[in-house]
C-alpha cells in the first residue's frame, strides 16, 4: 500500500471502467452504423434499397443496450434512486 492506496483494487477498478466504457461505445456505434445503412442514395442519384426490419431492430436494440447501460450507471451513481 503506497501512499495508502490499494494500488490493486484500483487497477480492477479502472480496467472494468476501461471495458465498460469499450462495450457501451461498441454497442451504440454498431447500432448508428446498422442503422444508417440503406438511408444514402444508390449510384448516380437512385434510391437504395431499403433496411431490413430485422436490421432495423437490431439497430435499436445495440442502441438501447447502450442507453441502458448508461441509464444504470446514473441509477448507482445517484443515490436518491436506490435508497442508499
């Protein structure tokens, strides 16, 4: 313990941070990048294809996984919300 500090548990600490924030970043660009596809116009000014419901869904769903994570970081960082 230098300077008092538990050098060990700080370094858990800031690897989990480090991974967290690596899975909700992942999370909310796959759902933007699922989501724009289909939205551009084709070659020489035609319209593209449009998105599949199933890829439309999984858009939403990478994006609220992302929501949510933030959503519950918020509900442990304000204790007004867990009684604590």
């Amino acid at each position: 313990m230098f300077l008092g500090v538990d050098w060990g548990a700080f370094v858990v600490v800031f690897l989990v941070a480090l991974a967290a924030t690596a899975v909700v970043m992942l999370a909310f660009s796959l759902g933007l990048r699922i989501l724009a596809d289909g939205e551009l116009e084709g070659a020489a000014g035609q319209p593209a294809a449009r998105r599949s419901a199933p890829r439309s869904l999984a858009g939403w769903a990478c994006i609220a996984v992302g929501a949510a994570a933030v959503l519950f970081a918020l509900y442990l960082i304000i204790p007004q919300f867990h009684g604590g």
